[in-house]
C-alpha cells in the first residue's frame, strides 16, 4: 500500500487494547503515511504518549491546549486537515459519545469536526458488544457512513472467551489503505443483490430452510452503497437491517418471490451479484393446515424451483454484469466452473465449507473468485466486508471491460 502524501489521525482510547495502536500507527508511517495521534485520557494510562509520538515523529495530542505554553490544539484544523480519521480501539464509551455527539475530549471534538471517512476497530467484552446499547450506537454511526471494522473472536482481557477483540493492526491499515486509495466513481450506477436464505412452506407452521445468515449478501449491499451506487437488495428473512440510505430493501421469503422480484428488477440495474442462499426444491403441494403427527413416518415430496441465475443469465444484455456464488462441500472448482459456463455468469464466487470459518452464520469468509477466461484467484479468510470490496473491485473491472 502507497499511502505517500496521506494525512491520518490515529485517535486511540481507553481499552486494553491500546497497545495494538503502536503497531497501526507503525505500520501506516511506514506505507508513506502522514500520522496525528490522539489520545484520550484514560489512553494514557495503557501507552504511553512517548511511545506513541516516537512512532508517529509527531507530539501526541490529549489535552485542548498545552499546559506549559497555553497553545491552543485546534480540533477544527485537526479535522480539516485529516484525509482519513481511525479509532482504534474503539470502547464502548467512546462510541456512545460519538453516537450522541458528545464533545468531552480533544479526540471527540476532533471526530465531529471531521469531514474526511471515519474508520472505528471497536475492543470490549463480548457482553459490553452484544448489549443492544453498542449495536444501537453502531447502527447509527453506520448510518452517518462510519466505517465499523468489527472485532474478532477470541480469549478477552476479563477471561472471557468471545467476540470484543480489536482487529489487527495490519488489517486496520489494509483497511485504511482502501478506504484511502478507493475510486470516487464507480461504472455501476444501480445493482441488484440477493441475500439471505428462503423458506419453502411445508404447512403454515414449518418450512424448508437453510443456515444463510445474510451477512455476506448484506455486505456487499453496503459496499457497493458506500461506493455511490444505488442498490436494490432482495433479501430473504434476516435479522439484519441495511444501514445505509443508498440501499432500497425487498423482502422476500420463498423462492418463487424471489425470482419473480429479480426478473423484475434485473433489467433496471447495470447488472446483479446473487448471494442468497435459495432453496433447490420446494414442497410440491404444502398443506393448507398444520400437518398433524399420525403417523410414524412422513414423505414429503419435493419440486424444483425455479434457477434464478440462469434466468437472469438468459436475459442479461450484453452491458449487463452478473456475478454468482458456489457454496461446494466436494468437486468445488469443477462445480463452480460449471456453474459459471451454464448460469452464463461472468464471475462466480466459491466458497467451500470444507474452510473454517467460511460457512453460514459466520463473520469471516474464505473467496474464490473464478471468471469466464478461467482465471481463478484464491484469498485467505477474512471479514465479509474485506471479502465484499474485493468482489466489487472485480465488479468493476467486468463492467470497465464490458463497455470497452
């Protein structure tokens, strides 16, 4: 990464955490960067600002003024002058003020001053996350389009075991880098994505479903958003919610309703990324009434439903992308590849759940991508959103190539 000529402040807090700040701040000086470090009080505590403006070549910042001189530390210039604004770690506390526009600190005032993206690796216990406080502050720093890079699974500080771990260093710094050098224009100025799994009725209580959590589907919708394009998201049922304003959601819950809506929404949009996880087969006649037990076996007979990807792959014009998924257990290259040529696709992403976590429900995944020329380029496990721009990217090169 050439981060030559960028300015970035690195605000750090008071989480445990702290620590992890030397590296990020170590490793984008050493891509070129540009580094302001500011520092909460409680920061303070768990680095030092020393060891932090060593590594910077900068004096660190945590006071609004200079005690010994009375200089004035302007939060507005500080903002003004950053092209990119990272908190890492990110506490709980520190997140509920910047939700609420709290202003209690050099660091916050500093935030809101800001007109460049903001990046936040959030570090808390996993009880801390979970609670419906933080997820609420999230959302809304989502919404306001700060960038959440989500922290990960493993043994916390309390001796807890779950998620709350702040990401690493070199991740944050990827991210920064493509948040940084990402273009400001995309070819694509409308999308259709699919996400999420269907439920196929059985009767009116039970249903044929899969683990898909959505999560890869919804990640790529606030990607492509975060990029300028307008996206139609059909989403089947989900606990998520899209956060940003660029993303127009459709719910859906069967198969049928969802290749009734992508039919209809295909032929607006520069072309489709189809994520869901749709069922293969439906039950041929669901009962009308609840299925009582009578008997000690049940045959349920099943029928196709209908192939939305070679649908569309039959109606794509030829300014029109479509990228399609391959979740294998065996054969997976082969399955992709064939899935490719017949669903007329001009990528598809494969997933094999044979990779730790890369399956349903799952924060990280493990991609390949495979194209129509029989390139094949394979990446290591990583968050859905880090998965999600790099599928873009390829959206985009597709799109640039289509229109040559």
């Amino acid at each position: 990464m050439d981060l030559h000529g960028k300015h970035i402040i690195v605000g750090v807090t008071g989480g445990i955490a702290a620590y992890k700040a030397a590296t990020l701040v170590r490793t984008l000086v050493k891509n070129g960067a540009d580094v302001r470090v500011l520092m909460t009080p409680a920061a303070k505590h768990l680095i030092t600002p020393l060891t932090m403006a060593t590594l910077s070549k900068h004096p660190v910042l945590t006071e609004f003024y200079n005690p010994e001189n009375g200089e004035w530390n302007s939060h507005v210039c500080l903002g003004l002058w950053a092209d990119l604004f990272i908190v890492a770690p990110a506490t709980a506390n520190t997140l509920a003020k910047m939700a609420a526009g709290i202003a209690d600190n050099l660091l916050l005032t500093a935030y809101l001053s800001a007109r460049c993206p903001v990046v936040v690796a959030p570090a808390m216990d996993v009880d801390m996350w979970r609670h419906p406080a933080t997820q609420a502050n999230l959302q809304t720093l989502r919404h306001r389009g700060v960038q959440i890079i989500e922290p990960t699974d493993g043994a916390l500080a309390s001796g807890l075991d779950g998620k709350g771990r702040m990401e690493e260093p070199e991740r944050i710094a990827e991210v920064a880098a493509q948040r940084l050098l990402k273009k400001k224009s995309t070819p694509v100025k409308r999308a259709l994505v699919t996400a999420g799994p269907t439920y196929e009725a059985i009767d009116p209580v039970r249903f044929i479903g899969n683990h898909s959590s959505g999560k890869m589907g919804y990640a790529l919708a606030e990607a492509l958003a975060q990029r300028g394009v307008q996206v139609i998201l059909l989403s089947g049922p989900t606990a998520l919610t899209p956060v940003h304003a660029g993303i127009e959601r459709i719910c859906i819950t069967a198969a049928h309703e969802m290749h009734e809506a992508a039919i209809h929404y295909f032929p607006e949009t520069d072309g489709a990324i189809l994520c869901a996880a749709v069922a293969d087969y439906t039950p041929a006649a669901p009962a009308t009434t609840k299925i009582k037990r009578t008997t000690d076996t049940l045959s349920l007979e099943l029928k196709p439903t209908v192939d939305i990807a070679a649908a569309l792959g039959q109606q794509k014009r030829d300014d029109q992308f479509l990228i399609g998924f391959a979740l294998e257990t065996d054969n997976e290259t082969a399955n992709a590849q064939r899935k490719l040529l017949t669903k007329n696709l001009d990528c598809i992403v494969l997933n094999s759940l044979n990779d730790a976590g890369a399956g349903f429900g799952t924060d990280t995944n493990k991609i390949t991508l495979i194209d129509r020329r029989g390139g094949r380029r394979e990446y290591p496990l990583q968050s859905k959103q880090a998965a999600a721009e790099i599928i873009i990217d390829t959206m985009e090169k597709i799109v640039t190539h289509l229109k040559v």
